[in-house]
C-alpha cells in the first residue's frame, strides 16, 4: 500500500492516476485497497467542492450590489475548482480507457 510520485511510476499501466495535489503533482497508487479508496474520496470531494464554489458564484451573480473585486475573487476560486474537476475527469477517463 503505497503512494508512486509522478514521474517513479514507470510505465505500469496497472496503477491508478490520483487526482494532482495543491502543488499541481499526481501520484499513482495500485488500483483496488485503502490508497485508491481515499483516492476515491478525493475525486469526490473534488466535484462537491466544485459544486459549491458554482453555487456560491450564482449567489454573487444575482446579488445587486456584488462589487468587481468580490466576482473577481469568486472567478480566482470558480477557476481553481474547474482546474481540479477537470483533473478528477482525466482520472476517471484513464480508468475508463484501462477497462478496454
């Protein structure tokens, strides 16, 4: 049970792309256990977060009085979050792209 950093994993096509840390950098963990299921919970938490940050986003946007310098922020945010959920689909595409 062991986290690959990027780049030491060799060309194992067996092992499973996790979803990149705040530093931009995936590990590789082996498919099925412990690691993959937090790994599992991460993409999750991943696509709930991004949800929020579109919610909260939609808030602002209806609100009269919402100032550039708060929609500016909230697009920093918005543009983080669609970054990780994009990674997070890149995984799961991969996984698909195994399975053939």
């Amino acid at each position: 049970m062991s986290i690959i950093p990027e780049g030491q994993h060799g060309e194992a096509k067996s092992l499973r792309r996790m979803p990149a840390d705040a530093a931009g950098k995936a590990g590789f963990c082996q498919p099925g256990g412990v690691i993959s299921s937090m790994a599992d919970g991460m993409e999750e938490a991943i696509l709930e977060a991004t949800m929020e940050d579109l919610r909260k986003v939609k808030e602002l946007l209806d609100q009269s009085g919402t100032t550039k310098h708060e929609l500016t922020m909230a697009l920093g945010f918005l543009y983080q979050s669609a970054k990780a959920a994009v990674d997070v689909a890149g995984c799961r595409g991969e996984r698909l792209d195994s399975m053939e």
